[in-house]
C-alpha cells in the first residue's frame, strides 16, 4: 500500500491488479488514524460452519457475511469468493464504507483481502484469500 500526502490517495496492491482510491483530504487524515490503530489486528478471518437444511452454511463474523454450499470446501471457497467482492465494493465506494459504523472497522481486514486480489475470476488469488480463513464448526447463532 503507498499513500500520497500530495494528493490524498490510497493504492492498494494485489497480486492481480492494482486500484487506485481517491479521497478529500480529511479522509485521508482519518484513514491514517484508522491504518495506525488497526494495524495490530488479526487479518485472518473465521469461516463458522453448520450443516443446516441439507447443506454447508458458512458465516464471516468479521465481515458479516454469509454463503452456503453443497460440501465444506466448497461453502468456505464460496465465502473468499464473497470476501474478494465485498473488497472490491470496499475500496470502490471507500467513502461510504469508511464512514459507516458497521463496515467502517472492516478495513484493516479488507486491505489484506486486497493485498492479495480484487478480482473474483482469478481462482488462484481467491484460493489465497481463502487461507486467511479459520474454519470453525458449530452453531452460528
């Protein structure tokens, strides 16, 4: 990631492309604040897993997000799958995301998906963002 104090932008490098975010400047100011703070969290993710209704239910706390499929892999698989868009989405409608009290803390973790992909179709990207996954069974109430 670069960030210039010339004109406030935050680049965000993967593995498959790169995508540049621009933003006014008090932005900018409170996405350092927020990269300083975050940058000791943990970016792995938890894949929570039930078997319900005749198939695998998959749950992102970090991310609040959700997917199912037919067998485990798949169901976690389908989870990156999830967590690359989500990223994408992230960083293309920052100001929004950012600014929000649900997804505003998403970032730090959205930033190591981006590390490795934004975009969905490049399988062997997606299978990186899928080994920031924890699997863990059980109940996801």
């Amino acid at each position: 990631m670069v960030v210039s104090t010339i004109a406030p932008q935050l680049l965000v490098e993967s593995l498959s492309r790169e995508k540049m975010v621009l933003m006014p400047f008090a932005e900018y100011e409170t996405l350092l604040t927020r990269l300083e703070s975050d940058t000791l969290v943990d970016p792995r993710l938890t894949a929570q897993l039930e078997w319900a209704d005749g198939q695998w239910c998959a749950f992102c706390p970090e991310l609040d997000l959700a997917t199912a499929g037919d067998a485990e892999d798949e169901a976690v698989l389908d989870l990156a799958e999830l967590a690359v868009e989500y990223a994408e989405d992230y960083l293309d409608d920052f100001t929004f995301y950012a600014n929000s009290p649900d997804r505003s803390g998403h970032l730090s973790r959205i930033l190591a998906i981006a590390r490795r992909t934004t975009d969905v179709r490049d399988s062997r990207a997606v299978r990186r963002v899928r080994e920031l996954f924890v699997v863990q069974h059980g109940d996801l109430a």
